[in-house]
C-alpha cells in the first residue's frame, strides 16, 4: 500500500471511529446545538476522502485545481527505437498496449498490458511545472512476460515519461526505456475511463467495438 493510501485509510478508519463514539458519550447534534462542532473533525475527514476520490475532477474544482484527469484505461502504441537490443523473435512493433492509469487527487498507479506480458508501476509522480499547461507523468514498472515468453524475453524493470496538456486530455505522448537497453516512443489515446479490463484480450475486444461504432 502506498504511503498516501495508508493515510487516507488511516484517516477514514480514526474518522469513522470518531464518529461513532460521539453518541456513545451523549454527544449529539440534537442534544445541543453547540455539539455541532465536535462534528467538524468528522466533516473534514470524510471531505478530505472525497475530495481525494471524487470531488477534485467536478468540473468547478477542477478549474480550480488544474489537476490533469488521466484515469482510465489508454491504448498505448509503443515504437522501439532502431538501436534497441530486441532479441531474435521479439515484437519490433509498432505494438499495441492497453495502459490503465488508476488516479484519485494523490495516488497514481499504472499498469501495462500487451499480448506478451503485463506491467505494473512502483513508482508514479505527477511533475507540474510552474506557469506551464504540461504536466509530467513518471513511471517507474516492472515487467513480468507471460511463461511462454520469458526464455526469450526475461522480467525486466523500464521507466516512462508521459507529457499530459490540458485538465481532460485525451492523447498523451512520451517515451520509454527497459533495463533491457530497449527504448521507445509512446502514443496514448483514451480509451474509456473504466480499468476494469483484467486482461490485454479485453481491453482489445473493448477496443474494437468501439471502432466499429465509429
């Protein structure tokens, strides 16, 4: 667990804690209209949760916040370099991914699905720069090829960076480097806002009913 989920766990579990004792030792709204206040704590706790999960995308707070909406599920081009080392056998693409970006205000975690492995994020950072509209998104992942591909292509840890314009984009480009000494270009258009795609054949299969109702 991340140190912002173990926060905002932590501070839900004390809220809801809190809450519930309130009435326990005679404290209640009705009971005195001074006892409103003891509420605050509890009032803030739950704000601050769902501000962090839902509230800072509502489009008046977004305005606000500025804060980049990447949730979803992207299909991600990845084009290896030329000078990439990609063993006898290996996709020299272009190879079509599936990323899906899990975000809430604080927390962003990512994971990679192509028909040959599957990567998840370690570590994800969302870089803002001062009086800028682009807005950096690193990762740092793990790879893990399914069985039948690992002789050839062993589990490997990469790194991307992502440049993100405007509040709701929906095309991100970047780039990409694998401790493999492969490296490339990565071209993301939005898929669907869902990451409920549990496999690369699910997202694919989404994908393509949705070319064919365009």
């Amino acid at each position: 667990m991340s140190p912002a989920s173990t926060i905002r766990t932590t501070a839900t579990t004390i809220t809801t804690i809190y809450t519930l004792a309130l009435p326990i030792f005679g404290i209640t709204p009705t009971a005195n209209l001074k006892y409103l206040f003891a509420y605050l704590p509890s009032l803030l706790g739950y704000g601050v949760l769902i501000f962090d999960k839902w509230a800072w995308r509502w489009p008046l707070i977004h305005r606000i916040t500025g804060h980049p909406w990447v949730g979803g599920t992207w299909r991600a081009v990845l084009t290896p370099a030329a000078e990439s080392r990609i063993p006898a056998g290996g996709n020299r693409g272009p190879i079509t991914s599936y990323l899906a970006i899990e975000q809430t205000y604080w927390t962003l975690h990512a994971t990679l699905r192509t028909a040959e492995s599957m990567s998840r994020s370690t570590n994800a950072t969302m870089v803002k720069t001062e009086g800028s509209e682009t807005v950096e998104l690193r990762f740092l992942y793990e790879n893990t090829p399914r069985t039948e591909h690992q002789r050839r292509s062993p589990r490997h840890a990469g790194a991307c960076q992502l440049s993100v314009t405007g509040r709701i984009p929906r095309s991100i480009a970047g780039s990409y480097f694998t401790s493999r000494f492969t490296a490339g270009d990565m071209d993301l258009s939005l898929l669907s806002r869902s990451t409920d795609y549990g496999t690369f054949a699910e997202a694919q299969t989404a994908d393509q009913g949705d070319a064919a109702s365009n």
